[in-house]
C-alpha cells in the first residue's frame, strides 16, 4: 500500500481535528495543511500553532506523519490523494447551517482554482456547509470527475441518530444500523424503514418488546436533526464528531464502512445530483451507494431535500457565486428538471423511486 497523501484546507475547529483524528488513527502518511494567510482573515499564527501542537502530539500515535504547513500555496495540495475543505466561518453558523452559504463558497473560489491548475487528480471530501451545496460548487470550479466529490453529509447526522437510540433503549451504538438522510439541513429524515438492532429490524422489536422499542419517532428524528445546536449552545461550535465523521469517509480510511454522503452519479440523461445517501467504497470503487436498505416511502422526503438543495443554489447564485450564465428562471423550482449547467437530484419525481436512485449499488 502505497503513501496516504491528505491535504487539509482550514485548521479551525473541525480542520484541526480532522488532522488530529488522521493521525491518532494512523489514516495519514503526510498531512498537507492550508490557512488562509494574509489580508483581513490572517491566520498564519493559528497554522503555525496547530502545526506545531500536531508536531508535538506525534509521539502518542500508531506510526509517524510527515507534517507539512503550506501556508496559503493551495497548489502544493496538488500531489495528495484526498483534500479535506473544512474552510468556514461557524459563527455565522449559530441560528442555521445556512448562515455560512455565502462565506464558505466565496472562500472556496480562493483554493479551488489553484488547486486544480495544479493538476489535483484526487478525490475531495468537503464538510464546509452548507455541505451539498459547497459539493456541488466544487465539482463545477473545478471541473473535476463528480465521482472525486464527496460530502461528509448526514454521516454525522446518522451518528446523533444512533446515539439518541442508544440512548432510549440501552442498546450500544456499535450493534445499532441507523441513517439520517435527504441533506446536511433541516430537511434530513431518519430512514426507519432501514433501522435495525444487531440485523433485527425496529419493525418486529417493536411489536415484540413495546416497552423498550415503541418509542416516538418524530422526538428521536429530531435529535439526529437538531442535536449539533445543543453542542453549539455552549461551545459555539461543534469539532470532535464530525471531524471523526469526516476522517471515517471511506477514500480517506481505505475501509468498507457505510456512511450516509453526498454523491454525484451519472445516469442515462446526464450528471444527476444525489443527496445523502448511505455509501461505500469498494475495491478502488469511489462511494458505490447501497441499494437494499430504503423503502420508495422516503421519495417525499428526497423530494423535500432536493428542493432545499436548489433553493440554496438559488440563493447563492443571486448573491453574485458560481460559474458562467446564471439563469434564475431555470433555478426558480422546476420540479425535476436541471438548472442550467448543475445536477439535479435523483429522487421520486424522475420515475422508478430509489430503486432508480440507488441502481447498480454494492449489496452488502
């Protein structure tokens, strides 16, 4: 097995222990890590401070890391593998993941352009929110292989999940099966038609031992949906979960895991969009979704998603982003049809419910 080569571009809070989680994990060979260093948002003495701490820290981990600090010289991230965007501003992030739409796609057009003039030809893993978004932007600046962008999505999502079922029915969570899915928002959904505990499905346990298992879906549903705000409300930030999310996408720790990402796929028609969908990465294979888990009952759902993704895009698009024509007729809701130049969502109202979206898929 070859180097792991990981570029990092952000080290605030979820940058950082991105880095911290590579390491402690022994996921990373060489760690390449990017701030941005001059003008108004200089953060060359954080960089210098994180590189340094991470340094220190080498001696307690499975094996050693060459650590590199690349300044703002984007373009050195060209010889990695995988680069993870964890750029973003999350105070603006307090009310909703929204808050940071603008900042964080602004900022991506500082890296994405050198990065890819460089010649990148390795795989992004984006956690900036909001996530699908700022996955879509990636894929269109840089004109890379859509099947190179990944999104961290609802896999922390499904982990909040997890942990509010652990926690109502005193189960671990490792022998809990559960997906938050739709987008990284206020749209996600728990897919319970899918959850299971050790392979026994919530449907019979809950027939079986109501008292444990009959518990309210809606109120545990809203805890994978909500429970980053009660993290926030203290520390104004949220860091340790979704950096472990992000450094558990598959093409980062060349593992069979499962976890619910945001993918582009091709379809007869085109490049569709795909939102948060449970994913794994397969003999060099990039995220293959997974095809048995997911009733076509959740298409509502996708649909509620999908129009989220696009209103964002829409926003964003009047706010002066993106690439080449902006057409806002196209934009402006058109239920299953593709905004000028930008994927679509697969999802019910296109035919075949998820048995279309999730066709060809490793069946585990």
């Amino acid at each position: 097995m070859g180097v792991n080569r990981i570029g990092i571009i952000g080290l605030g809070h979820v940058g950082a222990h991105v880095a911290n989680s590579l390491m402690l994990q022994g996921i990373a060979d060489e760690l390449y890590l990017t701030e941005i260093c001059s003008g108004d948002e200089d953060n060359s003495a954080k960089l210098r401070s994180e590189v340094q701490d991470l340094h220190d820290s080498l001696a307690f981990c499975p094996h050693n890391v060459e650590i590199v600090s690349c300044g703002e010289d984007y373009a050195a991230l060209a010889g990695c593998d995988v680069i993870v965007n964890a750029a973003g501003k999350v105070a603006l992030a307090a009310q909703n993941r929204d808050g940071e739409l603008f900042y964080t796609t602004d900022t991506a057009k500082r890296f994405i352009e050198p990065v890819a003039k460089a010649g990148f030809d390795g795989v992004w893993v984006t956690i900036a929110n909001p996530c699908d978004v700022v996955a879509t932007e990636i894929w269109k600046l840089s004109g890379a292989d859509p099947a190179k962008v990944i999104g961290t999505g609802t896999a922390l999502d499904s982990s909040r999940l997890k942990f509010a079922l652990s926690n109502v029915t005193g189960i671990d969570q490792h022998s809990i099966c559960a997906y938050m899915l739709g987008e990284h928002g206020a749209s996600q959904f728990a897919a319970w038609s899918a959850v299971n505990f050790g392979g026994k499905p919530l449907s019979q346990l809950a027939v079986e031992q109501p008292g444990r298992f009959g518990f309210d879906h809606d109120e545990l549903e809203q805890q994978g949906r909500q429970n980053g705000y009660v993290t926030m409300a203290g520390k104004h930030c949220t860091e340790y979960a979704v950096a472990n999310a992000a450094a558990g996408v598959p093409v980062l720790g060349r593992l069979f895991q499962v976890l619910t990402v945001v993918r582009f796929e091709k379809s007869e028609d085109g490049i569709d969009y795909v939102v948060d969908v449970p994913a794994v990465d397969a003999e060099g294979d990039l995220a293959k979704t997974v095809n048995d888990m997911i009733q076509a009952k959740v298409d509502l759902h996708m649909e509620k998603a999908r129009q989220d993704w696009q209103g964002r895009l829409l926003r964003y698009r009047r706010h002066g982003g993106g690439v080449g024509r902006t057409d806002y007729g196209r934009l402006r809701g058109l239920r299953g049809q593709k905004p000028d130049g930008y994927p679509r969502l697969l999802c019910g109202d296109h035919g075949g419910g998820l048995g279309r979206l999730l066709r060809g898929a490793v069946l585990l």
